[in-house]
C-alpha cells in the first residue's frame, strides 16, 4: 500500500522543464527580448536614437550630393555643389540682401495665414456644433477644397495687382477651407458623454460650446493650425513666383533666369529651415498650452 501511494505522489509531480536552448542562428547566445524587437513593427525608438538616424540620413543625403556634383557626374549647370550651394548662399545675403527677402516672404505667411485662421476656425467651429450650419457650408467648402491657390492667381492679378493684397489673398484662399473643414471635424467629433453630462447640469447650448466643445477641440484645432501653416509656404511661395519683385520665390525666380542651381538650391533649403523652425515653435506651444491633453 505504501508503495501504491509513493507511485501515485510520483505520479502527480511535475516533471522538470528543460532551460530554453539557444537559436543556432545568433551563435549559440539567446538574445533579450528588448533586442530582438528592435526592428519590430510599432517599436518605440529612443530619442537620442531617432536623433542620431535623422541626422545620419542628412549627412547621407549631401554625401550623395557631393559625389555626384564633385565627381563630375552631373554638370554645375543644372546641379550645383553643395560648397557652391553655400558660398552662393553666403553672398546672398552679403552682397543681394537676401534678409529682406526672407522677412518680405514671413510677413506674406504669417499675414495670410492669419487671415485665414480668423475666418475658418469660428466657421469650423459653428459647422461642427450645430448641423444645420454644417448642412448649409459644407457643401461649397469641399469644393472649394480641391481648387487649387495657384489657379486663382490669373484672376487675382487682375482684381488686386500684383501687389502684397495678391499674395495674401493666395495664401489665405490655400489656407481658409483647410481650416475650416478640419476644425468642423474635429468639434463635431466631441464626446457625447461630456455633452450629456454638460445638459444633465443644467448648461445651455451656449454653455455647451464655449466649455465643453470648444475646450476638448482646442488641442485639435492648433495641431490643424500647425499643419496648415506648413501648406502656406508652398503658397506664397508660388505667389512670389509670378509678378514680385521681392521675397523668396522672386530671388529664385531671378537665379533660374540666370542658370545659378546654388542660389535656387540654396533658397529651398531656406525655406524647409525656417519652415522646420516654425513647426517646431508651434509644437512647443501647443505641448505647453494644452499639456493636460496626454494625461
């Protein structure tokens, strides 16, 4: 009987699990976990590491640049060197006032998008929260959604000159049915729970707006703000190229008559500059404004 009942005990235990042996493929080492996801779908980069790749594809990029030019591989004609690039750069601003051309160019941005911004976004506003609004609205703003700015300029010229008013008009026209489609989205997108529980509480529909949808859309609507302000340099930009006699575009215009690739190459690089320094700007404003939006 006793040794029935130690056969059953024995039995009854788990056998041993043998240790994991290690993949052949990785020489015999089993690696992390942590590493052997590195390259995995949706896995998260350190920031210095995303740093360090962002930079090393610029450095790659005008490596690339520089054979080829440098190499005799394509003509200075149509590519110029990136050491031309920068001393072509260098006497735009010494000797063409390049400056004033990059303020004329900022303030034209700036002005229009702010234009726009003051039109569309109480306009998205209102076609997100009451639906008759929206009914009525969006209809024409998608259409003229798709209608591109630098068509409009042929009509703009002849109605405002080719002055400052043309330029601002190009932009804003660029910029104002963005905004105001993308802000009516994202009001009309509110939680109806916080909706209800602002009526069960006793607010009316003034109340709504102005502390529940206005408030949860604010985050949204400066990220829209953000991206559409990118969008406005390629228009004033295209605006500058007909008919100016001052900014970026119009000091490009004049090195392509001229066959000068450093000075048109240079004038791009400008702009994605101050374009990335603009965005960064808005991204460190927004993150301070409405920091309780991650939490």
């Amino acid at each position: 009987m006793a040794a029935s009942s130690n056969t059953a005990t024995a039995t009854a235990s788990p056998a041993p699990v043998a240790p994991p042996l290690p993949s052949p493929r990785l020489g015999g080492v089993a690696l992390p976990a942590r590493r052997r996801r590195r390259f995995a779908p949706l896995e998260p980069v350190a920031p210095g590491a995303r740093t360090a790749l962002g930079a090393a594809f610029f450095v790659l990029f005008v490596a690339v640049w520089a054979a080829f030019t440098l190499g005799g591989f394509v003509s200075p004609t149509f590519l110029a060197s990136p050491l031309t690039m920068l001393r072509e750069g260098w006497l735009l601003f010494t000797e063409y006032g390049f400056l004033q051309d990059i303020g004329m160019t900022v303030w034209r941005v700036v002005g229009g998008f702010v234009l726009a911004a003051v039109v569309a976004v109480p306009l998205g506003i209102c076609m997100g929260a009451w639906k008759p609004v929206e009914a009525f609205f969006e209809p024409f703003v998608s259409f003229c959604r798709y209608l591109p700015a630098s068509a409009f300029i042929p009509l703009l010229i002849l109605w405002a000159g080719i002055g400052e008013a043309q330029k601002l008009l190009v932009i804003f026209i660029g910029s104002v049915f963005q905004i105001t489609l993308m802000v009516a989205v994202i009001v009309g997108g509110a939680r109806r729970d916080l909706v209800e529980a602002a009526y069960t509480l006793g607010a009316g529909s003034r109340g709504i707006v102005l502390r529940v949808l206005i408030p949860g859309a604010a985050p949204g609507i400066a990220e829209t703000l953000r991206l559409v302000l990118g969008w406005a340099w390629t228009y004033v930009i295209v605006a500058e190229l007909i008919g100016s006699s001052s900014g970026i575009g119009h000091m490009i215009t004049d090195s392509q008559a001229l066959l000068n690739t450093g000075q048109i190459i240079f004038g791009i690089i400008v702009i994605g500059v101050i374009g990335l320094v603009s965005d960064f700007l808005f991204k460190a404003v927004n993150r301070r404004l409405f920091a309780w939006s991650t939490l």
